[in-house]
C-alpha cells in the first residue's frame, strides 16, 4: 500500500526520515530514480539516513515499476521519494495506483518560478502537473505533515 508519493530534490533527509516516516507509518521507503541508482557513493549516504525499522531500497525508475507492478511492495506501507516531477510523472504513467504526489522540495533553479516557498517549478514540470491533475491524481505541497495541504494547481 502506498501511503505517500513525494518529490523532494534532496530525497531522504531529516524531514523525510522521521516526521514523515512517522506520520504516515511507512515501514519501507523506496527512492525511484535513475541517477541515483547508479551512484554507490549516493546510495550511501541515503542509507545512513534512513530510519532504524524502515526499509530502504533504490531502485531505477523502471525497476520501481517492476516492483510495483509485480505487487512485491503490496505488503509494506510504502513510502515513495522521487527526486522530480517527471520521475514521479514516469510511475504513475506507469503504475496506477499511485493517486497523490506531495511536493516538498524543488530547488529553484534558472528558468523556474517559485510556486510556493520550497517548490519551483520550469514550464515543462507546469504541463506535466496539469497532464497529471488532468488523470485526477492529487497535488499538493507540503513540507511537512502538520502544514495544510496547498492545492498545485492554484499555485501554478
């Protein structure tokens, strides 16, 4: 069961580790991404972050889906991470059962307009959260639980 989607450029960190872990109840984290899944140095440093009791696995973004697809995640409360929006974009084209996506961290950058006070966004990542609102999956920003969820689509 997946209890929470969210793109957060910095992945696991002290946020994520332990307010949202614990909110949520995950016992299992996956962080989809391709670059990531090729840098054991990354990698690394990913694991010494993780909670003690909650799985960590990495994975590309297409051996997320064979993993999700495949229903070998359906025991865990699992919580996905994913680095951008058009990664988290790729598995829900790819997975179906993913109906929410959480921004919590999306640096600003040449090109981007902040929307909100962590999460900037460029055109692209614009017209794939209006494709992604348009097949009824949820948006919203948040940093930490205990914010009120932000609407994404009345920030863009």
């Amino acid at each position: 069961m997946i209890v929470l989607c969210r793109v957060d450029h910095r992945l696991l960190h002290g946020q994520v580790a332990f307010t949202w872990t614990q909110n949520v109840g995950s016992n299992c984290i996956l962080i989809a991404n391709d670059a990531v899944a090729k840098d054991d140095l990354r990698m690394t440093a990913l694991r010494v972050s993780k909670p003690n009791g909650v799985k960590l696995v990495i994975k590309s973004i297409d051996d997320s889906l064979k993993a999700l697809n495949s229903g070998v995640t359906d025991k865990y409360k699992l919580m996905i991470l994913c680095e951008s929006i058009k990664d988290a974009a790729r598995l829900v084209e790819g997975y179906d059962k993913i109906k929410s996506i959480n921004l919590g961290g999306i640096k600003n950058e040449t090109g981007k307009k902040q929307i909100s006070k962590a999460i900037s966004v460029n055109e692209e990542e614009v017209e794939i959260l209006k494709e992604l609102n348009e097949k009824g999956i949820e948006l919203e920003v948040r940093m930490v639980p205990d914010d009120s969820k932000q609407d994404v689509m009345k920030l863009i």
